[in-house]
C-alpha cells in the first residue's frame, strides 16, 4: 500500500475541511471517470454546515472580509484547491456554481493527483497543526 500525505496549503485563521469531508472528495474523485467533476456541495458537506459556516462568517469580518462575496463554499473551494499531497496540487482549479440554489463544486483534479487517486493501494493521510502547533495526522477512510 503506497501512502500520501494531503495537506491543505497557506495561512488561515481556521481550515473548514475536516477530514471525513476531504476523504468523500477523493471518493468522488476515485470513482469518477475524468479528472474533471461536478459535485453538489451536499455529497461532501456535512447537512447544516454550510448555513454555519456563513453564520460564522457574519460574526467575523476579519475573516470575511478576505473572500470576494463572503460566502462559505467560496472558503471550502479556496480551501479545496489549496490541497496538496506530497507537494504537489491536488486541483487545477476549483469553483463554486450556483452557490445560491444548488451549489456544486466544479473541480478539475490535477494530472497526478487522480492518477495515484485512481490507483487501487493507494491510501491518503490528511497531515495539519493543531492549535498549539504540533502536527497530527490522520489516515482518510473511504466511503
């Protein structure tokens, strides 16, 4: 079994992807037949995640202030396409469609990264610091 490590890549004041939701990601990604998907915000999110992440948002401008319409799938997809595993980007792009009505996650996987995906002994780690600055780990289970 060959293990990559996923780490999601810059400064925020708080990473929105948790583990189980990157894990459903890499599932869709696993079973997809192109490297390019569109994926409704509800197969990856937990139900009422969105609604409080924008809560969230509203209470903090500091932290809003820094996305163009202040909305939460704009975090989570800022998010999603700073990913990497072993150094290397996980996406080409990441966007956000109709974040009003049915959102949807349009990404396009890089070249590497759905291949090692698509590969049946491959098994991903998702690697963070914790608030006090150590790092932990934690192996993705699949669906």
């Amino acid at each position: 079994m060959k293990e990559y490590r996923i780490k999601i890549t810059g400064k925020y004041d708080v990473i929105v992807l948790s583990p189980k939701m990157i894990a459903a990601l890499i599932d869709k990604i696993r079973h997809s037949d192109t490297k390019e998907l569109v994926i409704p915000a509800e197969d990856i999110l937990p139900q009422g995640y969105a609604e409080y992440l924008n809560r969230v948002l509203d209470a903090n401008a500091e932290v809003a202030k820094a996305l163009p319409d202040r909305n939460a799938y704009t975090l989570i997809a800022e998010q999603i396409k700073k990913m990497q595993f072993n150094e290397k980007d996980c996406f080409d792009s990441v966007n956000v469609t109709q974040p009003e009505k049915i959102p949807q996650l349009d990404v396009e996987a890089s070249e590497d990264f759905y291949i090692v995906t698509k590969q049946g002994n491959s098994q991903f780690r998702y690697v963070f610091q914790n608030e006090n600055g150590e790092e932990v780990s934690v192996i993705l289970e699949y669906l």
